[in-house]
C-alpha cells in the first residue's frame, strides 16, 4: 500500500501541470515573503527617486557583459573547432535570455540551442557543451566573488563557505573534462567533448576566463550604479558579495527568471553586509529589472534573425527552375495585290 502511494505521488509530480502548479506556488510565496520583509508603499516610493543617469549606466552596463558573453562564447566554439561570428552569438544568446525569462525551468537554454545551430551550423550537442563550459566557468568566478567579498568584508560562516565550495566543485569539474572527457564522453554524449574542448586547450583558457571576468565586472558597475542611485552606503566588498550571491541563486532552474527567489537572496546577502533601510527593497527589484528587461527586449527585437529557419526568412526547399514562355510567332500580313500573282 505504501509504495503504490510513493509510485503515485512520484507520478504526479512527473506531470506538467503539477511541476508548472508547485513552480507558482514557490514563485508566489517567495514574491509574498519578500514584500512582507519590505513596506510597498514606500519602495515605489524610493523606486521613483532613482535619477535616469544611474538607470542608463546600469543599462549599459549591462549589455556590454551580454556582448562580453557573446565574445566568450565565440572562443568556446574556436576551442572545439567551430567559427562563428560575435553578431550571430550576441542574437542566439539575447533570444536564449529572453525565453528564460519568460518561461520557467530555464526553457530558454533550448532555444538558444536552436538558434546558435541555425546561425552557425554547429553541432547542437557541441552548443549544449559550450553552455556547461559557461556554467563551470561563471561558477568560478561568482564564487570566487563570494569569497573575496566575505574576505573583504569581515564575513565568515555561510558567504565565505558556499563560495569556497563552489568554487572547488567549479575548478574540480574542469579537471575532470580536460582529463577524462573524451574517455567519459562517449555515444550519444560525444558531442558534448568539443564544446568542453576549451579547457583542453591551454592557450583558450585564459580568454575564456578573462571575458568571464569581465562579464562579472560589467555586472558589478551595474550594482555600484544603482547602488549610489538609491545612496546605500554599500561597500565594495558588500557589493561583490551581492553580485556572487544573487547570480548563484539565478543559476538555479526554478521560476521564470528567477522571480522570487533572487529578490529573497539578494535582500538577505544585503541585510547580510549591514545595508538597511527603505530603499533596500527598491534597490534589489531594480538591479533584477535592469538584469531581465533589457535582454529580453534585445532579444524580442532579434528573434526573427536569431531564429531564421523558424520565422522562415530563408525557404529551406529549393526552387524549381522557370521555363520559359513558349515564343509564338508572328503572322505576317500578305498584301492583298501579291495574292493570287503567282499560278
């Protein structure tokens, strides 16, 4: 009796509706717990005081870190032996963020798929192992950030051991594709090992750890930016911990963009850093505003050249040839004084 009641619930929650109904109600709970810790009149309140300077260089900051991005995912791809251009990365790339966004489950990693194979002509399998080489290396640095943040800062505990721990599951999973990815990686898995490829190649590596550090960076402006908007008094240090913190818990598939769950992280690695007070609150929405709405508008924007195949901009089938028309000749008209002349 037992078990058939396991067997049914692990049935249930297999089911769409269940997981997209347990989703919700994770994303609503986490959204209510986050507004009960904060005074919604007054954080449309301090939301209104943000002078446009401070948005704009957010905004900007963060779409130089998707550039950023697109470039690093340009060297992941030469590792494993595919060439591609940065404008055609910067579109598959801004379409992928603007589905995750919408939907939940990280369902936009699928489509970006789709897209770098349709503008690109990699291997699907190849793009699925560039984005695990992304994961490994954004993991490192963020945890890294965590670390020097809490170092910074004077904080033990949690902060300082997730970091340090992350950032040893990051660096141990590189090992582990440089050395034993192509003796692990085998049959339907195969094609993953090129795009696993960069940390193989020496001379790829530090690229590709360079641009992910100047991605993070970027990210970093963006918080200082509106953190000097709403004048917290955030200190560096508090500042690279929020940042660490905050896109760790973005990392994790759950709801669309990460709603709920990165506002009660990012509040509680504030409050963790000794930032208080009624702009607290405005600031942590703002920062995930400034992280989802430019993107996916870029990507809105871009999906009919992201995903040319799927919008039909080029027809696949190839044309048949036009025959030409049938050439019908002229009649001449005869004079009717040579008609009957010649007997």
């Amino acid at each position: 009796m037992e078990t058939r009641s396991v067997t049914s619930i692990t049935s249930l929650l297999h089911r769409r509706p269940t997981r997209i109904a347990l989703a919700a109600a994770a994303t609503g709970g986490a959204l209510a717990l986050f507004l009960a810790q904060t005074h919604p009149g007054r954080l449309w309140a301090s939301l209104a005081t943000l002078p446009t300077t401070s948005v704009l260089a957010a905004i900007a900051a963060t779409m130089a870190g998707v550039m950023l991005g697109a470039v690093r995912w340009r060297s992941l791809l030469a590792a494993g032996g595919v060439d591609a251009g940065v404008p055609r990365l910067f579109a598959a790339l801004t379409i992928g963020s603007a589905v995750n966004n919408l939907v939940p489950a990280r369902g936009g990693d699928a489509v970006r798929v789709e897209s770098a194979h349709q503008l690109t002509g990699a291997p699907r399998s190849a793009v699925v192992g560039t984005m695990i080489s992304e994961r490994i290396l954004d993991g490192f640095v963020l945890a890294l950030l965590v670390v020097v943040g809490a170092l910074l800062e004077g904080i033990g505990g949690a902060f300082l051991w997730i970091g340090i721990v992350v950032a040893g599951a990051t660096v141990l999973g590189a090992l582990v594709a440089a050395r034993f990815g192509p003796r692990v990686l085998r049959g339907r898995l195969a094609g993953l090992e090129s795009g696993l490829a960069v940390f193989r190649v020496p001379r790829a590596v530090a690229p590709a750890l360079a641009a992910s550090a100047g991605i993070w960076l970027a990210e970093i402006v963006m918080y200082g930016a509106l953190a000097r908007g709403f004048h917290l008094g955030v200190s560096f240090g508090g500042i690279l911990l929020l940042v660490g913190a905050g896109n760790l818990a973005l990392a994790i598939p759950g709801a669309a963009a990460g709603l709920g769950s990165f506002e009660l992280v990012t509040l509680a690695g504030a409050h963790g850093v000794g930032a208080h007070g009624p702009a607290l609150a405005a600031f942590v929405l703002a920062v995930h505003a400034v992280i989802v709405l430019p993107t996916t508008v870029t990507g809105a924007l871009l999906a009919r050249i992201a995903l040319p195949k799927t919008f039909r901009l080029r027809d696949p089938r190839p044309r048949r040839p036009l025959l030409p028309a049938p050439v019908v000749p002229a009649r001449v008209a005869v004079p009717a004084r040579v008609v009957g002349v010649t007997r």
